[in-house]
C-alpha cells in the first residue's frame, strides 16, 4: 500500500524524455535535501553554548567534536545494513522516510534538552548517528546513479558542491538565528528543514530506479559472514578511503590555522572568520569547475595535478602577513581543494562494487570523518610543539602520500572517460 502510494504521486513527475539529465536532476535535488538535514543549522549555536555559556575551552569544545563523531567513524556498519536491507521494497527512499523525521526529532531535542554537557553530547552524538544513517542511503543511490549513467565525475564533484554550498548557508544563519531568536530557534528551523529528505522519497523517476532493474528493491540474502568476506575481498575500495583519509589528515587547517592567524600574525577573529569563508568559497568554485574538467581531461591527470595543487595551496599560509594577504591566499587553498576533492569522490564512486554501494561509499567517508577529528587535536599538539610551520610539513606529507595512493589504482578504474557507464562489476573487472 505504501510503495503503491509513493508510485503513483511520483510517476508524474518523471515525464522528461532525456535520461542523463532526470538523473542528474535528481541526485542533485537529493543531494541538497540531504545536506540541508545533515547540516542543519545547529553547529555554530552549539559552539558558542559550549564555549560561551558553558564555559569550555578550546581543547575540550574540540573533544566535544571528537566525540560526538564517533558513529560517523564506524559509517561502514550503516553502509552494511543498507545494502542488505531495503524495508517496505522501497530501499534508499524508505530510508528517507524513516529517517528526516527521526533526525527532525534530534534537533528538536537538541532544541529543548538541558545546558549540559552529557545532555548536548548525547543529542549531538544522535544526529551524527541520524547522518550516518542518511548517508548510507544517499551515498550508496549516487555511487549507483553516478556508475549506470557514466557520471562518476559529474556527481562526485555534485557532492562536494552541494555540501559546500549548504555548510556556508547554515554557518552563516546558524550564528544569526541564534543571536537574534535564541537558542531553539535554529534547532526547530533545522527540524523543518528535514522535510525535503522526506519529500524526495515520494519521487521515484525510472531514469533513476528503473534502469538499474529496480536496484532499491533488491536486498542481499547472502549469509553476513559471507558478505563481509566478499567486501572485505574488494581490494579496489580501500585506496579511496586512503586517499581520503590523507586528505582530511590536515593538522595544518582547523585549530593550528586558528593560532597562526591570531597568535602568530595578531589577525582579529572577524578576519579569521572572514577567511575561512572565502576558504569554502573557493572550494565551491573549484568543486563546480571540476564537474566540466572531468568531461575534457583523463582523470588520473586530474588527481595527480589537483592533489600536488592541494599542497600548494595550503603552503600560501605561511606567507600571510596581514587580513589582504589572509584572503587573498585564503581563497587560493580554497580554489586548491576543490579538484582533489571531486577526484577522490570520483574514485569511489568508479570503485564501488555492485550491491555494496553503501558500505563502500561510507567507508570512504568514515576514514574522512576519523581522519578529521584525529588531526585537528595532532594539529594543535604540533603548534604547541613546533609552530605552524610544523602542522604545515607534516599536512605537506600526508598530502603528498596521496600520489602514492593514486599510483595504486588500477588503471581499469581509471581509464574510463566521464560519460561511460560502468555496468561491470569492478571486482571481477580488476581481478580482485
């Protein structure tokens, strides 16, 4: 009853003739409705209750942050069971009916839950683990989407773009909201918010689901143990995961960028603020620039040359002397990170095993999200130790260990120019 209800209020709205371009729309209508739920407009309001109501510091507002990360670093579990189970014959999409309402619940308990610090983790650890459970879901549809319709390029840098855009929008009315309408205010507005994630279950345009013989309805009835022993089996996903935990590893962004800007260079806050906006400005452009470089360029060349890029760019730091040179070389290691970003969502996509879409992509994204959390902490341990120039070699290295990754890769994955649709499973093509 259920799926025949969803059918038939979506069928209508899938009457467009060109296939690519449905699908494209689609995951980009998916993409911005999950980040809207994924973001919402909480993090800024929780930071200042932490740090100026609560009274934190810095180091324990960033143990906050790990730990409220923890589920996103085990992202593969919620992977796992997405692929394996698809309630209702309704797959991705009844995972987007189960969960925009529970995590519009969330950020209403976070809304209304006691100033404390057990009472916040707990609400904020619980949306992470809502992310997590909605990012199965939309990660294992577009790596799907991406590979039936050769575009792996096009929608890696899709997710790298919508995030992007939506981050800076719930920075900036996060803040605002909270300053003007208190503290429950931009937690209800992030509830309602939620409510795209629900809607797009209802859509279901054949360009999408039909031409994968109804991939969302499948489920996989292999014993547990036999399935993990498959994944696990798949060589191929385990170099993007590196690559993108190299990539997050960064302890020369996040606090020791804070320091060098403030302490080192006596910036004011509003400057560092400032810069880090054009920093995501940036990568949104270079991350839209991606989407049209992917269809003219091999994209091992791409990697390679947006990953040496990526070094650069955030070596520019060191050269910043006052708020000018701060945005001026702010917006370039913006403009540096957008292309090894789309290139290394384009290698999980294009390495993602058929029926394991969920557990590979959210692999991938755990090993960003650990990565993350471990090196702003590192970072802030080597400023302490050796200054900014100490966080700015070693995120140097690990940034450049990402070459090596990269020489890995099989030239089978690679060698696919945007616009081939990958219909093999790659863990036979590559023989692994």
């Amino acid at each position: 009853m259920l799926q025949a209800g969803l059918v038939r209020y979506a069928r209508p709205m899938s009457k467009i003739r060109n296939p690519d371009a449905v699908a494209y729309l689609y995951c980009l209508v998916v993409l911005i409705a999950f980040n809207l739920a994924y973001h919402g407009f909480y993090w800024v309001p929780l930071q200042w209750k932490l740090s100026k109501q609560m009274g934190l510091k810095a180091g324990e507002v960033s143990w906050f942050s790990l730990l409220e990360d923890i589920p996103a670093w085990v992202g593969f579990v919620f992977g796992f069971v997405r692929d394996r189970w698809r309630p209702w014959q309704l797959g991705d999409r009844a995972y987007f009916l189960i969960g925009a309402p529970l995590m519009a619940l969330v950020y209403i308990g976070l809304a209304f839950c006691p100033p404390s610090y057990g009472s916040l983790l707990f609400w904020a650890a619980a949306q992470t683990f809502m992310q997590a459970f909605l990012g199965a879901a939309t990660g294992g549809l577009m790596a799907s989407v991406a590979q039936w319709h050769g575009m792996t390029g096009r929608i890696g840098a899709l997710t790298v773009v919508t995030a992007s855009l939506v981050n800076m929008l719930a920075s900036s009315l996060g803040g605002m909201l909270d300053e003007n309408f208190g503290h429950a205010a931009p937690n209800m507005i992030s509830a309602l918010v939620c409510l795209p994630m629900l809607l797009v279950a209802f859509w279901r345009p054949p360009a999408v689901f039909d031409i994968e013989h109804d991939l969302e309805a499948k489920a996989i009835h292999d014993h547990i143990g036999a399935s993990l022993l498959r994944l696990a089996r798949h060589k191929a996903i385990y170099l993007p995961a590196a690559a993108n935990f190299l990539w997050m590893f960064s302890p020369g962004w996040g606090t020791s960028l804070l320091f060098f800007f403030t302490d080192d260079r006596h910036l004011s806050e509003a400057t560092y603020g400032n810069a880090s906006g054009l920093i995501k400005l940036g990568t949104l452009a270079s991350s839209l620039s991606y989407t049209w470089l992917c269809l003219r360029f091999p994209f091992r060349k791409l990697a390679y040359v947006g990953t040496v890029g990526g070094i650069v760019g955030a070596a520019l730091f060191w050269f910043t002397t006052d708020a000018p040179t701060a945005y001026v070389f702010s917006l370039l290691a913006g403009l540096s990170c957008g292309i090894p970003v789309g290139a290394y969502n384009d290698l999980i996509i294009r390495s993602c095993p058929k029926e394991y879409e969920g557990a590979a992509f959210m692999l991938f994204a755990s090993a960003g999200f650990l990565a993350s959390d471990v090196s702003d902490l590192f970072g802030a341990w080597l400023y302490d130790k050796g200054g900014f120039g100490l966080a700015l070699l070693v995120t140097a290295i690990t940034t450049g260990l990402i070459l090596v990754v990269l020489a890995l890769v099989s030239r089978k994955i690679t060698d696919p120019v945007e616009g081939t649709p990958i219909l093999e499973d790659l863990e036979l093509v590559v023989g692994v």
